[in-house]
C-alpha cells in the first residue's frame, strides 16, 4: 500500500478555494449559468474578453512553470534535459512551422491532442494528492484502477477528437481566427474503428471509475474522498461527457454539450485549468524561501508568461524571421509551441513521487534552500526588464486592438485606424483583414493613395482577393484602367472561379477594346461549371452590356437549353435578337416568340417584358402590334409609380406610330 502521511491541515487554502479553483467546481457552475442562458450569454461577451483571459490567467499559468524550472540554478542544472535540450527542440519544430505549414499543422495537431492528457494528468495527479494529504491509505490496485479511469477519459477524447468533424472545434486556447493559415490534421479514423473503441474505452472508463471508487471507499471515508471524487466529476465534465455526446450526436438540452465542443465553451475549460493551475504552483512556490507574497509572485508570473507569448510573436512577423501574419497561422502556431514546452515541462516538474514536491504538496513541509546561487545581479534585472517589456506589450496590444483600432472605425477616423496599425504592427500582430477594412474606408472618401497603401499592406501580409479587387477599385478611381485590368487578373490568378471577379475583369477587357481575351475569360469560367444555366446567363449579361452580341446570344440560348423557364435570359436574348445591327444575328419573329413565351410565363405582367415584345414587333414591321404593346406597358409602369420608365416607353410609341424602329435600354 501507498501510505499517505496526513499534513497539518488538509486544505492547501481552505475548503472554498480549494474546491472550487483547485477540483473544478467553479467550472460546474459556470456550466450551470451558459446550460441555462448558453446562447444569450455567449452573444453578449465582449471579444476583448479571449485577450484579457490569455493575459490574466492564461499568461501566468504558463509563468508559473518557467519561474519553477528557470528562476533558480538548481533547478535548471536538475532539469537541464528538459530546461535546454527539449526546449531547444521544441524552438527548432516552432521555427519549421513557421516556413512550412504543412509541418505546421503537425505541430499544431500534437499541441491539439496532447492538451487533454496534459489537463488529464493535473486531474489525476491532485486527486491523488487530496488522498494523501488526508492520510488515505491508497493500495496499489486502487491506484491503478484510478489512473485507469482517468486514462480511458482521455482515450473517449482522442478517439472523438481523431475520429469526428464535429470535434474540430475543440481549441484548448482562446487564440483562434476566422481563416487561419493552421489547422488541426485529425487521423480520421474510420466510423467503423471508431465507434466500437469507443464504446469499448466507454465501457472501460466507467467500470475503472466505479472499481476506483470502491477501491478507495475501503480506506477512507466519503469525506475524505471528497476533493478527489470532485475532481473525477470534473474530468467528467471536461471531456468524457462533451466529447461522447458529440460523437454519439446525442442531443441534451444543454448548450454547453449540444454545441460539439465549442471553442466558445472550451475556453471556459482552459480557464478552469489555468485557474487550477495557479492555485497549485502559488502554494508550492509560498514555501519557497524567497517567498515575497502573492502580488509579487503573480507579477512575476504574469511577465514571464507574457514574454513568452509575446517575443516569439514580435520575432517572426512577416516583415521579421517569419512568413504567416498573426492572424493567419502564426499565433496558433505561437500557441503550440508555448503549450508543448509547458507540457513537457510541467511532466517533469509536478511528480508526487519527487521528496522534494511532495514535501511541499502533500506534507506541508517548506521548501528547504539548496544554497545554489544564482546570476549575477544585472543578469537578473535583465531577464526581468525584458519580461516586464513583454508585459507592457501584451497590455499595449489589447488597448490598441480592442480600443484604439475599434474607437477609430467606430468614428471613421481611418488616418487614426492606420497608425494604431502601424504600432501593432511593431509588436508583430499586424492584420491584413483589419488593413482591408481601413482601405475599404479610406476609399470610400476619396483618399485613393492611402487606400492603395492599406490594400498592398494587406496583400504584402496576405495575398487575397479583396485587397486586389480594391486596388482595383484605386485604379478604376483614376481612369487607369490597364492598371485595373492587372489588378482583376491578379485576383483571378488567386482564384479562378470567383465570378463577380471575373465579370470586373471581363468589363475591363471589354472597355480597352480587347474582346479575346474577355471571352477566354468567361470561357474559362464557365468551364468549371458548364451545366449552370446561371453562370451562362449571368456572363452573357457581361458580354451584352459590352456589346458583345454574337457571344451573349449564344450563352443565353445556351442558358436556356440548360433552364427553358430561365424568363429573363429569354427576355434579354429577344431584345438581341430585335436590336443587334448585325443582320445574321438579328431575327424578329424569334424574338416575338422568346418574349411571348417569357412574358406569358409571369404570373403578371412586366412593363420591360412588354417593351423588348414591342421592340420585336417593331422589328418585324408590325407597328400597330408594337404601339398597342407600348401602350399596355406605359400604364404598367405609371401605375408601379415609374415616371422615368414610363417617360422612355412614350418616346418609343411615338416611333412606333411614326413607322420607325426605337432605341432604348430594354431587356
């Protein structure tokens, strides 16, 4: 048997903190309030709220480990594996994910998947301590039984996680954007292995969970197991829960469970564990005997914390050593490489079998001094003047991001939306989407030079299609339209299928007199869609406002073998056919017959209907038909309150009355 040697007091802070920070049941609650109000209460968050939980508790929960392995000589000369060599290793796989996404999104994947164990392991590992602390004998079958429980709840998790879409908003950090440039790279297990491991690792965690249970009842009382069966509930709650309702789809009620692990909720996990986190290695580092109270210790935390967020982030921004910007792939990758150093740290640290951290943990003993000394003062002050700096930054980013930049748009103050930018940009967290939103504004007020800078700093941090479409809108601007048409082929080159960018690009062929190329164009679209009569319809609008008859008549037939009651294409298609000054195109009588049909078909009348029949009568020399048309759509369009439509219908009747052919819009 293990035998546990009871401390003074059983509580590390006193029943309240300790239950409610250190086992999870602050995090029951706050599952209770978003089970109620989930939706409601998620709308209403402030987004500064993600950055001011990675600052305040995310920040320190990973400061708590660097103070524990680096502050002092002795522990980094003990844990010098893990201090230098896994830490250089995890630096060099940070640094390759940077210039290879491909490799990058491995890295993220394994931060990904190691994160429930990492939770997993501190849940097991303070349950155990509760027991001891409180002098429960805890024979070695029972301590298996209980490691095994807390084992197959991270099995349901990997299996859900590597084996469900569903799962893949599960983020254990609240660092995440719309598009980012990394993304998780789940196994896929097939449904077929997955479903009977899961009901196999489904089983085996509730009969280990109920074995523990019993195991542990033989030598302590209720209360005495209270902290830790608090902690299995939480571990519950945390994954083995979540995790089997998504991939069973089963459907509770609740928010929290019903939204497939919801970064949204998640986040609150994190929160949970960071909060647990701190409550442990503030008690341990309080027995310390350099100990100078908690508003020292969590400065120092919350700085070290920052630092390592923060440096990394300002070292590899694009115009630096790397190539994502933050929003697009760099902070997640960020994020990865600062989880996997503390997981690997914190295996190494938080042993219960280790004299010196169950004498602090378990018995209450403080910390005896190792005499080792440390740097020398400068050094000190250094490293620290440096994490301080850090800090500032991290504050400094949260204000001009959340406050700054916001406050600016909100007053359309685009100049002062740019040099929040700018100073962001400084700490390595320029935004190519916040640039496009700046560009958009300042071409909205005439500003083109500006805009222009905003739209090639977003495409200098990002390539995208907007930024393109938006210089091309500068240069539109400036009747530069050789400078468009670059502009629209760059945004094709970047995606060949977008088709209002391709009908911009098509237009500005049309307008430099360059008709071959416009037609490749559309040619080319269409041929990743080739039955949308959509598509032809819609591209062969393009071609008719240029002028390009021949071509709009042959996509609109083409649009109507693929949809006959397809009403406008056969509308505008007769309108070519009356008007086209080509004689082998023009043809009168098919034209009546599309805009009978097309007209016919309306549930009622339209006045542009009834104008391009009148034009086919016209076309055909039956002016008494034409004018009585005419007639019938005039009073359509006065009684829709249309003076301007109404006005150029009148002219056309006096044509029609005359004996002539009339020109006009149609269609």
């Amino acid at each position: 048997m293990v035998a546990g040697a009871r401390s003074q007091d059983s509580w590390l802070f006193g029943p309240l903190p300790d239950l409610a920070i250190g086992c999870g049941l602050a995090y029951a609650g706050i599952f209770a309030i978003f089970s109620v109000a989930g939706p409601g209460l998620i709308a209403s968050q402030p987004v500064v709220l993600a950055a001011l939980i990675t600052l305040l508790l995310g920040g320190p929960h990973y400061g708590g480990t660097l103070l524990r392995v680096y502050e002092r000589r002795a522990d980094r000369q003990s844990y010098a594996i893990f201090s230098i060599w896994a830490t250089l290793a995890v630096a060099i796989a940070f640094v390759v994910s940077v210039h290879d996404f491909a490799i990058g999104a491995w890295f993220f994947t394994l931060y990904i998947t190691w994160s429930p164990w990492h939770y997993t392991g501190q849940n097991y590992g303070l349950a155990v301590m509760f027991l001891r602390r409180r002098g429960v004998e805890i024979h070695p079958s029972a301590k298996r039984l209980l490691y095994a429980s807390f084992f197959f709840s991270f099995a349901i998790t990997f299996l859900v996680l590597h084996g469900s879409t569903e799962a893949s908003g599960y983020l254990p950090n609240p660092v995440t954007y719309d598009e980012p440039g990394v993304s998780l790279r789940p196994l896929r297990l097939p449904y077929a292995f997955t479903a009977p491991a899961l009901l196999l690792a489904s089983g085996a965690y509730l009969a280990t969970l109920v074995g523990a249970i019993v195991a542990l009842r033989r030598s302590g009382t209720w209360r005495e197991m209270g902290p830790s069966l608090t902690l299995m509930a939480t571990q519950a709650l945390w994954f083995s829960i979540p995790f089997s309702v998504t991939f069973w789809h089963l459907h509770t009620g609740l928010d929290p469970l019903d939204s497939s692990v919801s970064s949204r909720y998640v986040v609150w996990i994190a929160v949970g564990h960071a909060s647990q986190y701190l409550w442990v290695t503030s008690y341990y580092a309080r027995s310390s005997p350099g100990w100078k109270g908690f508003t020292r210790y969590f400065g120092k935390t919350l700085a070290a914390g920052a630092a390592i967020w923060t440096i990394p982030a300002i070292l590899f921004a694009p115009d630096r050593l790397g190539d994502p910007e933050y929003a697009g792939g760099l902070a997640l990758l960020v994020a990865a490489g600062v989880n996997l150093h503390h997981f690997i740290l914190d295996g190494a640290i938080w042993k219960l079998r280790n004299s010196r951290v169950a004498g602090v943990l378990i018995r209450s003993s403080p910390e005896a001094a190792d005499g080792a000394g440390d740097e020398t003062p400068w050094v000190r002050h250094a490293v620290w003047a440096v994490c301080a700096g850090a800090a500032l930054i991290a504050v400094s980013t949260i204000i001009l991001e959340h406050s700054s930049f916001t406050s600016a748009l909100r007053a359309r103050d685009y100049d002062r939306a740019r040099t929040t930018l700018d100073r962001m940009a400084w700490f390595g967290q320029d935004d190519s989407r916040r640039r496009l939103r700046v560009g958009d504004g300042l071409l909205r007020t005439g500003d083109l030079d500006a805009a222009e800078a905003e739209y090639e700093r977003s495409l200098s941090l990002k390539p995208s299609v907007r930024a393109w479409l938006g210089i091309a809108a500068v240069r539109e601007g400036r009747s530069d339209w050789a400078g468009v048409l670059d502009a629209r082929s760059a945004a094709l080159e970047l995606d060949p299928t977008d088709v209002t960018t391709a009908a911009a690009a098509v237009r500005a062929h049309y307008a430099l007199g360059e008709r071959d190329p416009a037609r490749a164009i559309m040619e080319a679209l269409l041929a990743t869609d080739p039955e949308s009569a959509r598509a032809h319809a819609n591209l062969a609008a393009t071609a008719r406002e240029a002028g390009d008859l021949e071509w709009a008549a042959r996509h609109y037939r083409r649009a109507l073998e693929l949809q006959p009651d397809r009403h406008s294409a056969a509308n505008n298609l007769a309108w070519i056919l009356a008007t086209a000054p080509d004689p082998a195109l023009r043809d009168p009588d098919e034209s009546i017959r599309l805009a009978r049909d097309a007209l016919g078909a309306l549930e009622a009348p339209d006045p542009n209907y009834l104008d391009t029949l009148a034009t086919g009568y016209a076309a055909a020399g039956r002016f008494d038909e034409a004018a009585a048309t005419a007639t019938r759509a005039i009073a359509l369009a006065s009684e829709a309150g249309d003076e301007a439509q109404a006005e150029a219908l009148r002219a056309s009747l006096e044509a029609y009355r005359a004996g002539r052919t009339a020109s006009g819009s149609g269609g």
